[in-house]
C-alpha cells in the first residue's frame, strides 16, 4: 500500500496478540543513503519511543506489532543511534537542485508499506505545495539540505518569491521541528 507520512500521524499501534493500543505514530526515521523507512517514532505512555520496521506485522489502519517490547527508545540500537547522529534527516528539510535552487522544505513523504521504501518527497514553499519529487532524483542527503538533479527545478523561479523565503529563513521563521 503507498501511503503518506501525513496520514499516518496518529495512528494506532497495536498489539498483535491483544489488539491492545500501545501508541500513537508520530514520524519516521528515513535513511538517508539508501531511502528506506528504518522504524516509527510513536507516542507512549513513557513518552517517545521507536519502532523499527523489522517488527512491524501488518500495516492497515493501524499497524500491528508483533512484540510490544519492539517498542523502545532509539538509543537502544546502536546502528540507528550512529545514524541518527549524523543528523542527515529528509522530512523537514530543504530541498535544493544541483545548481543551487531552493524547492522547498520536505514536509511529506511517500512510501510503500510492503518495503518501506519512499517513493516520492512533497516540498512545501511559502504555504504553498510544489511540485513533488521522486525519490529516484535524489542525489544526496546532507546536513543541510536534500539534493536532486537539476531537472526537477521550476521552468522559471520568481526571484521575489526566493528573497521572501530567504528572508524568512534568515529570522528563523518557516522552519518547524519535527
């Protein structure tokens, strides 16, 4: 099934064997090498934990865990723990071509729920939804920014648009935590 990360916030987790609520979903943990989903953060009673897909059973309109003790704090798996130090995330963060260009902050993502692979990145510009992006145009994930090939740029950017938004940046408006 392709779904997005925005609809799945909030949604259930369950337990397997008791269909009993453990938590909520609350975002995803991409790798940014190689474009999978590595787990869920979601929301318990202690707080934020992590979910990795290794332990997920079934994805329908919640997901179905095999082990409620799957659910931990990242920092207990130490390869996800190194690769979360490198802080290389890909929801939330800017979107730019080759060259340069600014096409918006990630704030969406698609991916399928057989293979947890994305598939596609939704940048937001200005309150405005862009033009998506393909996962496959992806050239490189750093600290500050998602690289794609320039082909994935506007037919013609309005230099106004791009000051307001460097603008806004340079206050610290239009980025949020997530």
């Amino acid at each position: 099934m392709h779904v997005r990360l925005s609809m799945c916030i909030g949604m259930p987790v369950l337990d397997e064997r008791s269909d009993e609520a453990l938590a909520s979903v609350t975002g995803i943990f991409a790798h940014p090498d190689l474009a999978t989903l590595e787990g869920l953060f979601v929301m318990t009673t202690r707080g934020e934990e992590f979910l990795a897909v290794s332990d997920i059973a079934h994805w329908g309109r919640s997901v179905v865990v095999r082990d409620p003790d799957a659910i931990a704090p990242l920092e207990e798996r130490v390869r996800l723990s190194a690769l979360w130090d490198e802080a290389r995330p890909i929801v939330n963060q800017r979107i730019v071509t080759e060259g340069g260009m600014f096409l918006g902050r990630c704030k969406d993502v698609q991916f399928e729920t057989d293979t947890f692979r994305m598939e596609w990145l939704f940048p937001r510009k200005m309150l405005r939804w862009q033009r998506p992006v393909p996962v496959t145009a992806v050239v490189e994930v750093t600290v500050d920014a998602v690289k794609v090939r320039d082909t994935y740029a506007p037919a013609q950017a309005l230099p106004e648009e791009e000051a307001a938004m460097s603008a806004l940046e340079a206050i610290g408006g239009g980025t949020t935590v997530g």
